[in-house]
C-alpha cells in the first residue's frame, strides 16, 4: 500500500462546493461471491455534512467500515486528506483525524462517563507504557489536562458534570449516544462519522442532535458524514446526500433533489408508493405528521 502523499483523481460528485477532506475511487466489498459495496466514488468537502441513505442492507455501515479501516477495500482506494489510506489500520486513521461512533452503541460499561472520553485521547498522548509508570511530572500534567478536556467534551455534548463520574452503563440511552459522540471527539477529529446517531431518540433528542451536528460544524469545523434513517434529520441537516441500494450508489444530489428522484422513491417503497412518498414529503415539509 502507498501511504504516502497523493493527490486523488477528480471526483465524479458534482454540485458540492469546498477542498475534498475525503475521497474515494471505485471502492468495492466483495464478501466471497456477495457485492456488499460496489463501485463507489464518493467526496465530503471540508466543513460539511454529508449523509449516505438507503434501506437496509443496502452497504452504508459496510461503506463505513472501509473508510474507518475495519474494511479494506477488495477494490478501489480511499483517500484522506490528500493520502493514501486505503487499507490502513483504523487507529492509524483515528490519528490521521478520522472518528466514527456505532449503529449499536459501543461504551466501556464498566467506566464512567469521563473515563470513556479520557480513553478517546488516548492516541493523542505522549506518555506510553514507562511514562505511565516511573510517573514524571509531566505524565501527571498530561493526564491532569486529558482529564480537564474530558469534562469540557462531556459538557459540550450536553452531559452534566453530575454525571461525568457515573458509569455509562447506567446513563440514559440519549445521553449514552453522546457519550459515545464525545469520545470520538476526544480524538480532535477532522472528520466524524456518525452510524445512526438518532436511532432509539424520541422526537426532542433528535432535534437536540440535529442542532448539535450544525453547531459541531460551525464552531469546531469539523466534517460530518452520517448514516441515518430518520429522513427528517437528514432532509434538515444535510447539504448533499447519496443514496445507496444493493451496494450501488443510485442518486445524489441536494436533499431537494434527492427527495425527487424517482430511483429513491422506488428503492425505499417500490413503484407502487411512488406518489404516497411524494404526499408524505409534503406533509412533513408543511409540518404535518408521517
């Protein structure tokens, strides 16, 4: 593999606006003789946000994987930030900027809320195994100030400082959502991918997420790419989207016009719900319900 710095060839993504933070070229999956993902090319500009939609089994978390490192590609290349990251390990990619939280939670039930965090700063560190036993000034200063920035982030995602010593088992579901979103920020990410952040929030958490994505954005400049099922909270937070199905991309385009693409209407509901889907739409942009 060649890691070293490689400026990608120009993405097919029309209509999106800004440097590209990550790239990728004709990315396939293929799990023995199943096409998970197939020909793939696909860019998120910098201080965007991005969703990839699709019903499911269509290869968004697969998708995901490879840009994480879980994957590697059978086929195609990944670039961030101008390298080369095709196949690299996911904590070499974590260091490169790259976060992501998962479909099914994934916390350290048995830490608390701010030893969770604590541990996402762990790649950032200097102190190693000896630092952490002979315990020089310096090593108690770095993890005076890992623990400090742990209750900023913690604070930042709407966890209360009553909380931070409680262990995350027993948080709340909403609040174990961000929990694991302020862990992957400890990282200091360039860009977050969020796998169905909002699956299992009611109505208010979901709009609380939705507003924290923008703010996210707006205040540290960081990148979002997101799987969500809720076309309510992708319709109202993203810039661009692109539809997956049977792990082909089959639109992309601005919510507008993806919420008009026949090809999506199809893959969600079928021919048949074509106009229903069209009726839906309208009723939820005049406010009214599902």
């Amino acid at each position: 593999m060649n890691e070293a710095a490689t400026t990608p060839a120009p993405s097919s993504d029309g209509g999106l606006a800004g440097r590209p933070l990550l790239t990728t070229e004709n990315v396939t999956k293929v799990f023995g003789g199943l096409v998970a993902v197939e020909d793939i090319t696909f860019q998120i500009p910098e201080r965007s946000i991005v969703s990839i939609i699709g019903p499911n089994g269509a290869g968004k978390t697969t998708f995901f994987n490879m840009l994480t490192g879980l994957y590697r590609p059978t086929y195609g290349r990944v670039y961030f930030n101008g390298r080369n990251v095709t196949g690299r390990r996911p904590d070499l990619i974590m260091k490169d900027g790259v976060a992501r939280t998962f479909q099914n939670i994934r916390l350290f039930a048995t830490m608390t809320a701010l030893e969770n965090v604590m541990v996402g700063q762990n790649a950032r560190m200097r102190a190693g195994l000896f630092g952490s036993i002979l315990r020089m000034p310096w090593v108690r200063n770095e993890e005076r100030a890992v623990e400090q920035k742990a209750r900023e982030t913690l604070s930042y995602v709407g966890i209360p400082e009553r909380q931070h010593e409680q262990l995350s088992v027993n948080l709340s579901y909403g609040d174990q959502r961000r929990l694991e979103i302020a862990r992957a920020l400890a990282s200091d990410p360039k860009l977050l991918l969020l796998d169905e952040p909002t699956a299992g929030m009611n109505p208010q958490e979901s709009a609380e997420l939705t507003a924290f994505m923008r703010r996210l954005r707006d205040e540290r400049g960081v990148t979002i790419l997101l799987i969500e099922h809720d076309m309510q909270v992708v319709m109202g937070v993203s810039e661009h989207i692109t539809v997956l199905d049977h792990g082909q991309k089959i639109a992309e385009g601005t919510p507008e016009e993806v919420r008009e693409n026949p090809r999506v209407v199809e893959a969600y509901l079928g021919t048949q719900g074509g106009k229903d889907a069209e009726a839906g739409a309208t009723r939820r942009e005049d406010g009214g319900g599902v």
